[in-house]
C-alpha cells in the first residue's frame, strides 16, 4: 500500500494531462475493445439515476449511461440531486417517484438507505462482477449487515498534497515524505516569501480530511476503525495525539494562507484555485486534498504533471496514509433494469469509459491503468489499488450525517473551531466525544 503511493512522487512527466483535464475530453482511445460484462436486453425499459453531480461530472457519467443504453435498449435518464442525498430521495419516496438507482457518496448514507428499507440487495450478477473486479475492502463498503446493497464505482484518494511547482523551485524546496519534514519544507517555503498552505477551512469536511490522514498514519488502521465506529472514544489518547500534531501546523498561522480567520472564509476551490494563479507568488503553494483538485486546477492556466505536482500525504507514524472516499451506486427499485445498471457499473468497461475522459479514478481492479489520460491520475489510481484491503474509508463519511457531514454542526464545526484555537485539544475532543455519542445513539 505504502511503497505504491510513493510512486507519486515521480509525477513531473505527464505534463500534456492538463490540457487534455481543461477541455474536458478523453484520450481518444475506443471503447470497442472485448466486453467484460454480459448485459440484458432492456429494450424499451425506463431507468432513472438520481447522483449529486454537476458539470463535467454529469456529463462523463451520462457517457457511460450512454454506452448501457446502446448496450442493452434501455432508456435512462439522470436525476439531478440536491445534497444531502438522503434527504432529497426521502422527498422522492415521498412522493411516490424514487429514482431506480442512486449514487450515495456515503457509508453512512447506504446504511440509512437499508435501515429505511429503500435499498435493494444487490442481485447475482452484480455480485459475480464485484468479486471479481474489487477488493474485499469495497465489497464490504457496499454491504450491510453482509448483504451486499452498493457497487462503488466512482472513487478518490484523499492522501495528495498538491503543490505549486514554480514557488518550491524558488524557495529550494523538496516533496517531503515525513510530517517533521512537511513542517520543515513549509518553514522553507515561508521564508522565500510564499506563505506554504492554502487551507479551505469555510468548508468543514476538509478539516475533517486532514484529522483523518494524521489519525490514520499515526494511530494505525485498527485504532482508525474503532474510532470510524465509535467503539472507542473522541477523548482517547490517540486522538489526542493526533491534534497534537495537528496543532503543529494549525497553530502556526503565518504557515496558512490568511492565517485561521483567513482559512475559515476560504471555501476549497478556492484554497485549490489561489495555490496555482498568481505565477510563481500565488496565496499558497501547497493545498491537501484528493485526486478531484484536478478539477480545480482545470479551471486555472497551470499545467498539471508540470505548473501543478502531487505527493503523498506525508507519514506521521512509520507510513503514508491512505484515505479514500466514494460515491456507491444502490438500486432502489426491484427491477431487472436497476440490477443490470448495478452490474454494468461494476465493469471494467463502465469504469474505462470515464477513467478516458479524466476526473475519475476506480476502485474497479480490472481496469487497464493505461485508460488514465495522464501519467498523475495514473498513479493515483494505481496507488489506490495496489493499497488492497488496507485503504481506509473517509471516516466522516462513516459517521451518522449529524455528526460527520453537516455544515455548521458535529465534526465540521468543532474541527473549525479547532482550527481557530487550535491550543484547546482537550475541549476539542470534549466537544467531539459529546457529538459523536448523541449521534451514535439516534
């Protein structure tokens, strides 16, 4: 797991990727190769997919809507969904129009899906793709209770810090691989007169994402799951550790773009976008976050693979973290049309076809890295399947809604205020330990 994600330090060529990711197109290459997936025909059968997306999202996940259709006669429409998806499909189900599908960018999210009685099991034949595609660790996010509900097929790693190739040449920085020498190469790009780490702090789930990194390196994947399922407590001594070292850098505030109050009303694309304008003097040279900054870098003029870099998320403990997240796809209606999208999404084929068009990587075993547009996302991808069974899946994301994903309350308030008074660890986790019980119960 760790020696893979090591290759992403060898990331200076595959420059070309980042014009390909700011037209928004593929490589090129045909889908046409053999079919690894046997599919019904549907001829004349309505499907629906409600997902978040938007943009260029939307629009890569409708090509390989597009290609089911050709594939089976089928005719699917996309849903547009408003987040929090649960809540959306709950007025849907409402209604009495639930989508076929959904696409849940949550553990949490399928376990409420299941515990409501919405989601479907997943049938035979999307099961026989999974086992043979996927690593039991993805087979077991998408199951509940051992039955197996979603088929992810849309991942991210959350474990890169990007950084702005011009302002490390300038201040004579290296990609560190250890925290004391993230701090330090910080310190050095400071004093060249950058200040080191952009932080969108505005938008709580990211500070939740470098608690993650830092717990999991740290503590180590067994401590990271008993603390993902609230079998040990916000106020054990691993946690404490854990913002100790976070402290390091959060109580430092010449180390962060506009310091904390400055973090605190930067909204993430944002922290991407200022640490790649501005030339070789932008508002921060590095910004932590997953293999989607791509994205954001895409609206910038800076070149992927050259103006803008990625390393791993540096080792806290013996090894680099990593943390992934994901988007599942669950039936909702017990239909042969929602079982064989199901089955279609868990094929390498599905996955080839928007891995061609950038902004995505699989946790699909099966797919050819070679579909990857650019040398960076490829070693992304392959770092994130070569991890196997080790990944670890963003804890947040694990927890009841309430604590772990809500603006304003639960984790993302309580890291926000940590982030401003980043001295007060031992309230800090008073406040987390408190939210996390009342959420766990309900």
């Amino acid at each position: 797991m760790f020696t893979a994600i090591g290759a992403l330090a060898l990331t200076g060529c595959g420059g070309d990727g980042g014009d390909k990711d700011k037209a928004g197109g593929g490589s090129g290459k045909s889908t046409d190769s053999p079919s690894t997936v046997d599919l019904p025909k549907l001829d004349g059968e309505k499907i629906s997919v409600a997902a978040v997306w938007t943009g260029p999202e939307q629009a890569n996940f409708t090509k390989v809507l597009d290609e089911f259709e050709k594939r089976t006669g089928a005719a699917v429409t996309f849903v547009p969904a408003q987040d929090p998806i649960v809540n959306f499909l709950g007025t849907k189900i409402a209604g009495g129009q639930p989508p076929d599908v959904a696409m849940l960018p949550q553990v949490g999210a399928i376990q409420q899906a299941v515990a409501k009685k919405w989601a479907k099991p997943a049938g035979a034949e999307a099961k026989a793709q999974l086992g043979k595609n996927y690593a039991k660790v993805w087979q077991d996010l998408g199951a509940v209770d051992g039955t197996q509900y979603g088929v992810y097929f849309k991942a991210a790693n959350k474990s890169l810090v990007w950084y702005n190739a011009q302002a490390f040449e300038n201040a004579g920085a290296s990609e560190p691989k250890t925290w004391k020498d993230f701090l330090a190469t910080a310190e050095t790009v400071s004093a060249s007169g950058v200040t080191p780490v952009s932080v969108g702090g505005a938008d709580g789930w990211t500070l939740t994402d470098w608690f993650e990194n830092v717990y999991l390196s740290q503590a180590g994947p067994e401590k990271y799951d008993q603390l993902a399922k609230h079998e040990i407590k916000w106020t054990d001594p691993s946690v404490k550790d854990a913002l100790t070292t976070l402290a390091e850098l959060f109580g430092k505030p010449n180390l962060i773009s506009g310091g904390a109050d400055g973090a605190l009303q930067t909204e993430f694309p944002v922290s991407v976008t200022q640490t790649f304008t501005g030339g070789d003097q932008p508002k921060g040279a590095m910004v932590f976050e997953g293999d989607f900054v791509s994205i954001n870098i895409a609206q910038t003029e800076a070149k992927i693979g050259t103006d803008a870099k990625v390393f791993p998320f540096p080792a806290v403990g013996a090894e680099s973290p990593v943390v992934t997240g994901g988007d599942a796809a669950v039936a909702l209606k017990d239909s042969k049309g929602a079982q064989a999208l199901l089955t279609w999404l868990a094929s390498a084929d599905a996955a080839r076809i928007w891995a061609e068009a950038g902004g995505f990587i699989s946790p699909n075993k099966s797919l050819d890295a070679a579909a990857y547009p650019n040398d960076v996302q490829r070693k992304i991808a392959e770092a994130l399947i070569d991890a196997g069974d080790d990944v670890r899946f963003d804890m947040s994301d694990q927890a009841p809604q309430s604590f772990g994903g809500t603006p304003g309350k639960g984790e993302w308030k309580t890291l926000q205020d940590f982030l401003k008074n980043p001295k007060d660890i031992a309230g800090t986790q008073a406040r987390l330990e408190s939210d996390a019980a009342k959420a766990y119960k309900s």
